[in-house]
C-alpha cells in the first residue's frame, strides 16, 4: 500500500518509516534475518504484520491476529465496569489489563515462533494520543471516556509485552498521526 508504514532492514538497522521520503518513524540496530513486527489493537484484539528485507524491497513474512482476552471477560472491561461498585469495578479492569498482555505476549512469541531462523529485532505499537481522566468513577460517567480507556488499555497491553520479549528495548509507540493515511 502506498504511503504505509513499513519496517525494514537496510544498512545493518531496522527503521519503522512511512514511504515519504525521510519520514523515519524509529530505528533499531539490526541483524541478517532481522524480522520486525507492526501492531495495530483494536477492542480485544490486535493485528501484527512482521517485515524483513531492505529499505529498497521490503518483505511481508506474515499477519496474524492475536485475540487479547481469553473466552469469558469482556472486551470492553470499561463499559461492563459502569454499573458496578467502585472496588469490583477497579478489579474487573485490573483483571482484563492483567489477561491482555498475557495474551499479548503469547501471541507476539507465538508469532516469532511462526519465523523460525529469524531474530525479531523490533516491535512498533500503533499509539493514539488520548487523554484519560486518573480517576475511575470519572471515566466511568463519560462513554467516549470509557471508550478511550479500553482503547488505552489494549495498546498499554501489547505496549509491555512487546516489551518483554526479545525485541524488548526496541520496542517503539508509533503516534497514529504519523500513518499517512490517518485524518489529522
């Protein structure tokens, strides 16, 4: 797709660009057979794309989606968490950030595992600059509130277990603004 964010390897590093001439999104130092990877959360879910190749003729290896929540909890923790005392409401939340980045993790391992042969040397996370009030009962008084945590949450998720596997320090958050397709 033109104009799309795309990781490559080129010079012995591993960049996350757009294909606008000098529009580096992040840079990792980089390995023969370096594979990064490119995550988009949705609600509960998360599509990751792992490139290889060179700046001049970068490689798709694979797509996957990664479920977030295992069968049984909400996708939309928030929502579900309106009705509900404070208490059981902080620990419905808490219980579904702790299962999505387990499920995160799983799904980003399970992924390298797809690329035998081949390091992942970086991860960027599609991020959206929000602004989420600290307090839980005011989220909970606004809808677009409760939808910008759950947003928040998932991207947090893959965020710290991006963070915890190999490509660990060159983990990056990806500002959504600067996709080229995105409406600023």
């Amino acid at each position: 797709m033109a104009g799309a964010v795309v990781a490559v390897v080129a010079g012995g590093k591993v960049a996350f660009r757009t294909r606008q001439p000098d529009h580096r999104l992040a840079t990792v130092g980089g390995v023969r057979n370096a594979i990064v990877i490119g995550v988009v959360t949705r609600t509960g879910s998360a599509v990751a794309v792992a490139l290889s190749g060179s700046a001049a003729a970068p490689r798709f290896a694979t797509r996957t989606e990664v479920a977030l929540l295992p069968p049984g909890l909400t996708a939309q923790p928030y929502h579900a968490a309106a009705d509900m005392d404070p208490e059981a409401a902080a620990s419905l939340i808490a219980g579904v950030e702790r299962a999505a980045e387990k499920a995160a993790t799983a799904g980003l391992r399970a992924l390298a595992d797809m690329l035998p042969g081949r390091e992942v040397r970086g991860v960027a996370v599609v991020v959206k600059a929000v602004s989420v009030p600290d307090n839980l009962a005011d989220i909970l008084r606004s809808h677009a509130w409760m939808h910008a945590a759950e947003g928040e949450l998932y991207r947090q998720a893959v965020l710290a277990a991006a963070s915890d596997t190999a490509a660990g320090p060159h983990t990056r958050s990806i500002s959504q603004r600067c996709r080229p397709w995105s409406k600023h």
